[in-house]
C-alpha cells in the first residue's frame, strides 16, 4: 500500500539537518495534507519520495582527504589563516562503505549510553566502543557524522578518571588518521587536553593527552593550535620530574612512576614536533629547556633521548627565517649547546647503539660548522675525532648514518690539527677503502673531498700520489654522480701542482676527461643547461683546467681544439655568475697561446667579455679584469672596446671596496693599452695616480702590469706629441 507507515532506522538524519526527531514518519506518493490523530500525542510526518532521498543523502558518510600536509614549517603569525580554519574534507555521497543501518543504529545506541550520567554505563559504553573498528576509515567517517568526538570530549570534564582514561585511548587510536586530525583541531580538542596536562593529577590521564598532542601536532594547524593554548610551556613543566625517573629502567620503577616515563617521552615527541615551526622555538627558548637538554640526554630511555636529540638538531638546523627576533633563533640554540656543556654528551652520542641517536648527533654536530671555528677547539678537547673515526667503522654499512659522518670528517679535516689526528691514527687507509664503498655515492664524494683535503700534509701527499690519484682518475672515467665528479676535480686541481702527479693525471689522458664535462651545446640551448650538468661540477671542472694549464704552461692542451674553445666562448653567455667567473679564468689561461686567443677572438670571445662587465659580482669582476686583458692585446680589438665604453666601466670597478678586484685592474689596462687610442683615453679618465699605486705594490703581478700600462701610456703620448710637433712644423716650412 502506498499510503502504509513505514519506521526508518536512519532517523539521524534530521539530527544532522538540525531539527526534532519524530517518533512516526509516513511515506507518501504525493503531497497531501498532514492528518492529526486525535488521542494520539505523536504525529506523523509525511515525506515524498523526493524529499526522503534528500535525506539518504544527508546521512552518506564523510570521505577525509588523507594527503600530509607539509613538514617544514616557517610560519610565524599566531592567527589561523581562513584556508587553515576550513575543514580539509571532501563529501561524496556516491561512495559505497560498506556500512549497515543497523552500524549507525549500533553507534547511536552507544553514544546515548555514553552520555549516562551512570559512570559504571559510561564505562562499559566506552568500553564495547573500543572494540568496535574504530580505526576503519568507513567507520570514523559515520563516528564523525554522529557527533561522536563532541560525545568524547565532553567526557574530558568529567571527574571520573576511568571514563577520561577510556575516552582519551578511543580518541589516541582514532587521531593517527589525517582526517581525524583535522576534525579534533576543528573541535578545538587542544584546549581541554592542554588543561589535563596542567591540572589532572592522574599520569596516565596525562601521558594519554599528550600521546593525542603528540598526533594532533603532525599538522601545521594542531602546532599552533598547540602553541597558541600555551602548550610548549605546559608542555616543557610536565616533563619536571625527579632525576631518577630519568636514570631507573622502567621494570625497576614503582607501578605509580612507570606511567611517568611514557608521559615524558610522549611530551618530548610532541615538542620535537612543534619545533618544525620557528615561533615554536622562540617560546620553547624561553621556557627553560635547555637547561633540561643535559639530563633528557643522559637518560637510559631510548625513545626520550631520541625525540631530544631530533629537537636539538631541528632546532641548530638553518633554514629560511622570517624578519624580527627570530632570526638568529638557530645561532641562540648552538650557543647555548657551548655555554651548558652539552656538545661533548652529543659527541659521543654518534657512537650510540640506536642509528637514529647517532644520525641526529651527527647532524647536530655538523650544523655547528656553520657559524664559527670554537665547533674545533670543542672536538678536539673532547676526543671528537675519535668518536667520529670509531662511529664511522661502526655504521658502515648505515647509509643514511654514513653520508652525515663522513660529512663531518670533512668539515673537520679543514682544521690544521684534526687533520693531523687522522694522519696520526692511521685513519687515511680506512677513508681509501671509502672510495669503493658501493652504497651511496655521497659517501665516495665527501670521502674525496676528506682526502682532498689531507694533500695539504706534503708527508701524506706520496701514499695519496700512489693510492688515491689512480682511484680520483677512475671515478672520473666511470661515474656520473655530480658530487662526487665535483670533489675529483678540486682532487685533481690541487694534485696538478705536483709534477709527478700531473704526469700521471696526463698519461690517464686526465685533461681530456676533465674537458669533456665542460658542456657542448649551441647557444640556443642553454635555456635547457641545468637539465645536463650541475652549475657546482662545471665551476669544478672549469677551475680543475685552469690549474692544469697553469701549473704546466708548456702543455698547450687546447692548441687546436677549436670545438672546444667555441663551447668555453659559447659558456660566457650563461646567467650562473659563479660559472662565468670560473669560465673568464680559464679564458685567461688560455688566451697565453696566441694560436687559441686569435681563434676565440673570431668566435667573439671579446664581444662576451664586454657583455659580462657591468656585473657586480666581485670574483666575476676580477676574472673579467684578467681575461680582457689578455685578450685585448691585439691593437685592433682593443680600438673597438674603447669604443664600447669599457674604461668607463673599469673605472666604477676603482671605486668597489673589494681589493681583488682593484688588484686586476691593471690586468686589464695593460691589455687595452696596447692600443695608442685607448692609452690617451686611459690618461683622460684618470687613471694614471691609480697606476702609479699599482707600481709600488708588494704583488708582483699588480705591479708589472701597471708598469707595462704606464710605459704604453708614454709611448702613445711620446708619439702623439711628436707627430703633432712634425706637424706644426711642417705646417710652418709651407708658409
């Protein structure tokens, strides 16, 4: 019958529209006029067809968005953006869950039981909840729909510490979903958990609230949340707690105190967090912690040492800063390890049992090398280079823990007498057997980088000769990794001026593999460069040749090799200036050979150079000054450079405050003034009482080229003077 009564079990739906439950409701083909019982106190409703599928409709579940959001994070307003206060879920009705009416009917039973004011049913609610599949996605999307989690939270307020105790684990195993996280921090659930934590006396109650932070913290959101609630401080005072906490194991511990050590690693967890975000450090500066960081790192609890030691390595770690007073928050953490005492309890971290402790150490460690050489002093005073040789023999086969060791060593091995405890300990030999290590070719690279570094030791420098240089030439043959090619060729530049390692670097036909990662292409296709070579392994290999050159100048390598003289031209109009300074030194190497200078003259090295002056790049400045020099030897060229202004733009390079740069002036006026125009020119502007500085100068190099300048300069206006006399005379013989 149409017109027939029917009982939906999904009478939620007019829960979620907002309005009255009623007990009957009455389906029908069409409208018609409601009809009123007398005698019976509930009426009945009737719906079409249409408007109960409406209905059906309200009541399909949520579909949460479960994409991370970003881990770094650089914010620094304490207001939510509006795009941070919408709910990051999508609805689609469409989509089949799988669920039953008789789940909803199920959920909603429980729910209403939980409210009991009875805690002995609110209990038992909550415990049959549990076992539900709460952690379902289909599941906390219905539990969502029902107002579950406002059910939950209201419990939070009550006194019962077996119902708190029973909500908050429901609500822990439901917040490891993305979807849930962004539901609770759209409750504002912060607010009460943040109060359990400054004022329930239950530890277990509390390490519950702050295991629950701890997931609402992995967003971006729930941090400030978290922050703006006064949670860092709350946070930093419960983990005050009695020093034997810290150093009892947890089987020794009394039954009361064992819940501490969960609260204080759950606490620590959520800080290491929270220190994704810079304002977060700031406060966490200001509540005391580092006075705490000394004793966290001693403890004999794993997971509390763990999330210790990644919040100090975030927090030493440099990154993009906002403007104002946090800028300088990473120098206040590293100098504040230095001042407590807490870098030697990190150095010997690195040799931890836990890969995770001695990775974050080791980062800790590295970041210190950033901004001062104390980082040194402290090593060495405190067996660092020990600790460093021992972690890497330990963490071998550790990749990850591997690459930020032996980045380490290289740091270090800058320093004169750290250099010399890995030549004492005998550590050369391990770091060799490096440079075959098949894991991961950073490791090879920074351990080329390390030994690059031991070649200023002359003793060491014959078992490197003899071990390493093959080893350098066969990664350049073989490898195609930009770090480790990058490292070879500093390796190889430095060798190059030893003259037994040069002429093993020649007979492995080492120049010509060095050349060969100089790009080749047209010049219509550098916008495409980045996509073949890295801008750090062509300045390597740029510089590498220019040492070559240098340190044998009889070995006219490019003599001939017009193709590549052409691609060294072509380089000079890419835009990464570092790349153009290496380019305008190798340029100026070259030019040497009057067979290659006339060629690149003809493939308009010139008309490049003049492009590049009015940079300010300063290392750019001063290659610039040396190539032109060499270039504009020949008179003719150096005529059409007067034209294009060039002594006007080396004048402004006068006025720079860097030295180098006014060290290579006279390079390039002593060029230019092979021509006789361009030494009158030179006289016009002024340029002479600069010379004559040049001149008295201690570097010989300055000083000869201002003198040769000066004496072109007298040369073309001794000849000028005297043709202008012959003139005059002459002029006066016709009269």
């Amino acid at each position: 019958m149409a017109d027939e009564l029917v009982e939906l079990a999904a009478q939620d739906v007019f829960v979620l529209l907002g309005v009255p439950v009623p007990d009957n409701i009455e389906i029908r083909n069409n409208l018609e006029e409601l009809d009123t019982h007398d005698g019976d106190e509930d009426s009945k409703i009737s719906l079409t067809e249409g408007e109960l599928i409406r209905f059906k409709t309200a009541t399909d579940p949520i579909v949460n968005d479960v994409t991370p959001l970003e881990e770094i994070d650089n914010s620094s307003t304490d207001s939510l953006t509006k795009s941070e206060k919408e709910e990051n879920r999508w609805y689609n009705p469409a989509m089949n869950t799988g669920l039953e009416r008789s789940d909803i009917e199920s959920l909603k039973k429980l729910l209403g039981a939980i409210k009991h004011t009875n805690p002995a049913t609110t209990v038992a609610a909550l415990t049959k909840l549990k076992k539900e599949p709460i952690t379902n996605e289909a599941y906390q999307n219905m539990f969502i729909a029902q107002n579950g989690f406002e059910v939950l939270i209201n419990i939070l307020e009550c006194n019962n510490d077996k119902c708190m105790i029973e909500s908050l684990n429901i609500i822990y195993k439901m917040s490891e979903n993305y979807g849930i996280q962004c539901s609770l921090c759209n409750l504002d659930v912060v607010k009460p958990l943040v109060s359990i934590l400054l004022f329930e006396k239950n530890v277990t109650v509390k390490s519950i609230a702050a295991a629950i932070l701890q997931n609402i913290s992995k967003l971006r959101k729930g941090r400030k949340l978290i922050r703006l609630n006064n949670g860092i401080r709350i946070l930093v005072q419960s983990m005050k707690v009695p020093n034997n906490i810290f150093l009892t194991p947890v089987k020794k511990l009394s039954l009361v105190n064992r819940p501490i050590v969960k609260l204080l690693t759950k606490c620590a967890g959520t800080l290491n967090s929270l220190c994704k975000s810079l304002k977060s450090q700031e406060e966490l500066w200001h509540c005391g912690f580092m006075q705490l960081i000394p004793l966290f790192l001693k403890t004999i609890h794993v997971n509390i040492q763990l999330c210790v030691m990644s919040l100090i390595a975030e927090c030493c770690r440099s990154r993009s800063n906002t403007a104002g007073q946090k800028e300088n928050m990473n120098y206040k953490f590293k100098l504040a390890l230095k001042e407590f005492n807490i870098l030697p309890q990190i150095i010997q971290l690195m040799v931890s049992s836990i890969d995770e402790i001695a990775e974050k150490a080791a980062e800790t460690i590295l970041f210190m090398f950033e901004d001062d050489t104390s980082i040194y002093d402290i090593l060495l005073k405190n067996k660092g280079m020990r600790a460093i040789f021992e972690a890497i023999q330990k963490f071998q086969n550790v990749q990850c823990v591997m690459v930020i060791l032996i980045t380490v060593l290289w740091k270090s091995s800058m320093n004169t007498y750290c250099r010399a405890i890995i030549i004492e300990d005998s550590f050369v030999n391990h770091l060799l057997e490096l440079l075959s290590y098949p894991y991961n070719d950073q490791v090879v690279g920074y351990t080329v980088a390390t030994l690059t570094e031991l070649w200023k030791s002359e003793s060491l420098r014959p078992t490197l000769r003899q071990k390493a240089l093959p080893k350098y030439l066969e990664l350049l043959r073989l490898s195609q990794h930009d770090l480790i090619l990058t490292f070879v060729c500093t390796a190889l530049s430095k060798a190059s001026s030893d003259p037994e390692s040069m002429e093993i670097i020649n007979q492995a036909h080492g120049f010509q593999m060095v050349l060969g990662l100089l790009p080749s292409l047209k010049i219509d296709q550098f916008d495409k460069y980045d996509d073949f070579n890295g801008s750090e392994m062509i300045i390597a290999a740029t510089e590498c040749l220019t040492m070559m050159i240098h340190n044998m100048p009889n070995m006219n390598h490019f003599k001939r090799m017009y193709k590549a003289l052409c691609d060294l031209v072509n380089l000079l109009t890419h835009n990464h200036l570092d790349i153009l300074a290496a380019a305008c030194g190798l340029i100026e190497v070259i030019a040497s050979f009057d067979d290659n200078l006339k060629f690149m003259i003809d493939a308009g090295v010139i008309e490049n150079l003049t492009k590049l002056l009015p940079t300010t790049h300063n290392n750019l400045r001063a290659n610039l000054c040396k190539a032109l020099g060499k270039c504009c030897r020949v008179g003719i060229k150096g005529r059409k450079m007067c034209c294009k202004y060039i002594l006007e733009q080396l004048m402004v390079y006068m006025e720079t405050g860097d030295q180098t740069v006014k060290d290579n002036i006279p390079m390039a006026l002593s060029g230019l003034s092979v021509d006789p125009l361009n030494c009158v020119k030179i006289e016009i502007l002024g340029f002479i009482p600069f010379l004559r500085k040049c001149m008295k100068s201690s570097n010989s190099e300055m000083a000869d080229a201002a003198n040769k300048c000066m004496k072109n300069v007298r040369q073309a206006c001794t000849g000028i003077g005297q043709y202008r006399d012959c003139k005059t005379l002459s002029t006066l013989e016709e009269i």
